[in-house]
C-alpha cells in the first residue's frame, strides 16, 4: 500500500465515523478500523476530519475578460485551490465569437494542459449560437463535457437571447446536458448603467446599483420558465438573493429540477462594501454584484433547506493594481470577478460549523459532494469510498487561521477577505494519493493534474 491515513475521523455527505484510510495506485483501496497493512507513507490524522477533497465547479482561470485576463493561470490557480483543500475544479471555457464549442475546449485544454496541479474538467460557455454549434452539443457530451453556460447578462459581449437559451435547454436536455444560467437581465442592465454614467455617476458603488436584484430575479424566472417549457433541468449559477432564491424555491415547490449555486461573497460581504474609501469598491466589483446583507439569513436558510445544493467561488482574480484600476473613470470598465479559490472552505467550514449554521455532513456535501453528483464526477470524486480517486483532505478544526494577500497563493494583489479569522484548516492534501500540500507546504507538480471527462447529467443530488 502507498500511504495510510489513520487515527482521524473520516467525514463524508452522510456518514462521520473513527477509521483508517488506505492508499494504493492513486486510489482508496481500504477504510478500516484499523489498518495493520504497511504502507509506504502513513499520516497521522489524530484530531483531524479526513474528508473528500473539494470540488469547485465554477472558476475563472486564464480566462480574457473586460480588456484584460484573470490573474490566476492554471498553475497558481490550482495550486492556491490545493492550499484550500480543493482537489478538482471545473473551469469555464468560453466560446468567442463564430468559434466552434470543440475548438473553445481546445483552447482552454492547452491552457491548463503542463500546468494543473489537480484534476479539472470544463463547462463551456456558449455566447453565439448557430445551427453548427447546436450540432457540437452532443459531440461535446462524448468528450466529458455535460455542462453549458448561457450568460442572459454582459449585453454586447456574452449575452445570448431567449430564443437561443431555449434551443440550448432543448438540445441539452437530449444530449443529457446541464444548462447553467448567469441570471441578470442583460438588456436592463445595458439601460441603468448608461443613465448612470450620463449622469456622472461613475465610482464603484454604481455598479452594484446598476444591476439591482430584481434584474436578477427577473432572469432567473425568466430562465426557470424555459427550461419548464423545453422540460430541462437548468442550474442557476451565483445566485445572490431573495429574488432569485424565490424564484428557485417556487419552481422546485412545484418538482421542477431547478439546481442552484451560491458563493462565500454572497454570504459574508455586502453592498457597503462597495461604499470602502477611494477606489476599494472596485475590489468587490462582480457579477451579480454583492446585495444588502439582508439577503445573507436568506442565502444560509437556502443552503440549510437544500433549495441551494451547493457552494462554488465564482474565481475570477483581477488585480487591483493594474487590472481593477482600468475602472477610475467609469464602474463600466472594471474588470468583474473576485477571487476566492484558495478560501471556500475555510471560510464555510468556520461560517457554517463553526457558527452552527450547518452540520459537517452538510458542508462536505455542498462543497464536495453534490458538486461530484451533479457533474459527472461522483463516485470517482466527492467520496471517502473504496474505489473513488484518492483526493482528500486532513482537516485540523481547532488550528485558526487569518486570511491575507500577504500570504495568500492567489496570484492577485488582495483578497476581499484581508484580515479574516477564524478556525479549522487543511493540514494534508492528497491529489490522486499523492500529498500535495502539508503543514502550509506546497509539494505537488505542475501537469499532474488530469483532464476529467464526466459523465452525462443526472439528476442524483
Ligand atoms: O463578476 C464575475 N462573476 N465574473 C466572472 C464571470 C461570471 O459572470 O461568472
Ligand atoms: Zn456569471
Ligand atoms: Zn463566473
């Protein structure tokens, strides 16, 4: 056997019980008791929770976007991931205009191919849609990629239509895709942000009042009600608020498979942020934007209730030096995304256990194991099982941490979270078997990490 991790407590979905876990060839070959068998390396997890690394099914790595490109490559991106406790990531590969959906994956497998320090796969994004590119649906699914996003919002770049949404969900729901919908209305939007800015308004703030959360709640009915028309499923990404939340629940009520997504912003920044002296604001500039921290009890009840199935972080790094000052003169021209790759489970771990919000079951399943269920990777992901991929993490609950850019692994010049406390971190990190991260030491390489083909959709979370 290659390694053995033994003492801890192993923490999956469902189950929380004292065993061992054996490694052999990149896989679990053993929970146990105890496991007498030798091993070639052994963890002592004693005082520590043992659970399946975590699954981010929504970043922003490498990615071209507002004149610029995120300031996380796939190397410094999943290495940071890894220094949180994540082990899998899904990124989103976005189609540019008259591209085909094959060559956009193309793209975006060059990209992460000689750099991932963990496995990932891809979502792709489709923003101009044609009868070929329909065509490519299907032949995407074969290739292991089950999911597609549709932006209703960034009018003018992104954004697609309602009738070419309605061909996505129709065609996807054959091919057993998932559409996953940025929910804002884009046309809206397009409107309020120009009266704002011939009125002067220009600063930070005015973002976030650009893109009011009835723009959001409004996309989102508008998204449920054609995937109710065309008998899909649909996932609704990032979502920020009682509106859209609403909306979901009201669908969900009825037995419509509505799925949706929040982030850590969403549930620990708000829109004062934005009022921070200067040019801050802009470090919290994101799409939907950060709401009335009123919406946070409505946010946490979501994820207690199970009418929010998981937690993602939505990374999409841009400097504020350099990148995010692009905006000075105009909130129109920051770039939008934040980043939080590295922090989506400790920051949940200390907001959600810690405070009592949520059991540990639950937190494994929002963050690790729903995401596996609900993109084709689970059991191979998102599992302590015989069997599944070696990805797990040996949490220490009492060790406390304070987030900062200082000594962040995010290749970006701040963190929304700077000055953070809290308790409860990864001590080890295992990708495929192999330790990758201990005692804040990075230990992996990069181009280990492998391209996951998932499975088709179903619907099993
Ligand atoms: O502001 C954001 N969220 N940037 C990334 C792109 C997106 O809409 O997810
Ligand atoms: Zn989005
Ligand atoms: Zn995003």
């Amino acid at each position: 056997m290659d390694c053995k991790i033994v003492n801890g407590t192993v923490v999956t979905a469902t189950d929380m019980y004292r065993a061992d876990v054996g490694i052999d060839k990149g896989k679990i070959t053993q929970i146990a008791k105890k496991i007498k068998e030798a091993a070639g390396e052994v963890i002592d997890a004693r005082g520590h929770y043992v659970f399946p690394g975590g699954i981010d099914i929504h970043t922003h790595l490498d990615m071209p976007f507002g004149g610029t490109v995120s300031s996380d490559d796939f190397e410094t991106g999943t290495i940071a991931a890894a220094f949180g406790g994540t082990t899998t990531l899904v990124d989103f590969a976005i189609q540019g205009k008259r591209k085909s959906l094959k060559g956009t994956l193309k793209t975006w497998m060059k990209k992460a191919e000689g750099k991932a320090v963990i496995d990932y796969g891809f979502h792709v994004a489709i923003t101009d849609l044609t009868k070929k590119v329909l065509a490519e649906i299907p032949e995407m699914v074969a290739l292991g990629v089950p999911s597609f996003k549709c932006f209703l919002a960034y009018k003018g770049a992104l954004m697609i239509d309602d009738g070419a949404l309605y061909q996505v969900l129709l065609k996807c729901k054959q091919a057993g895709a998932l559409v996953m919908i940025h929910a804002e209305n884009g046309d809206v939007l397009d409107v309020l942000i120009n009266d704002l800015l011939s009125q002067g308004k220009t600063e930070p703030k005015y973002h976030a009042l650009s893109r009011p959360p009835a723009a959001e709640g409004e996309a989102t009915g508008r998204g449920i009600a054609l995937a109710r028309m065309a008998g899909a499923p649909i996932y609704i990404v990032h979502l920020t608020c009682k509106e859209a939340l609403d909306k979901v629940k009201e669908a969900r009520d009825a037995g419509f498979p509505v799925l949706a997504e929040t982030c850590p912003q969403y549930l620990l920044k708000s829109y004062r942020n934005y009022l921070e002296p200067g040019f801050e604001g802009a470090k919290y500039v994101m799409s939907p934007p950060l709401r009335d921290k009123s919406n946070w009890d409505v946010l946490w009840k979501g994820l207690a209730s199970g009418d929010l199935q998981v937690v993602s972080t939505d990374h999409c790094p841009f400097n504020f030096k350099g990148q995010k000052d692009m905006g000075k003169d105009s909130f129109a021209s920051i770039p939008n995304g934040a980043p939080g790759i590295e922090h989506r489970l400790v920051l949940l771990f200390h907001e959600a256990v810690n405070k009592k919000r949520l059991g540990l079951n639950r937190f494994v399943e929002l963050v690790s194991t729903a995401p596996a269920k609900l993109f084709g990777l689970f059991p191979k992901k998102g599992a302590v099982a015989v069997g599944s991929d070696a990805d797990l993490v040996v949490f220490d609950p009492k060790k406390p941490f304070t987030i900062s850019a200082k000594t962040h692994h995010q290749n970006v010049d701040y963190t929304p979270y700077e000055g953070f406390k809290g308790k409860g971190v990864p001590r080890v990190v295992l990708s495929n078997g192999k330790v990758i991260i201990r005692d804040g030491k990075f230990l992996g390489q990069p181009g280990t990490g492998r391209f996951l083909k998932r499975k088709p959709f179903r619907l099993t979370a």
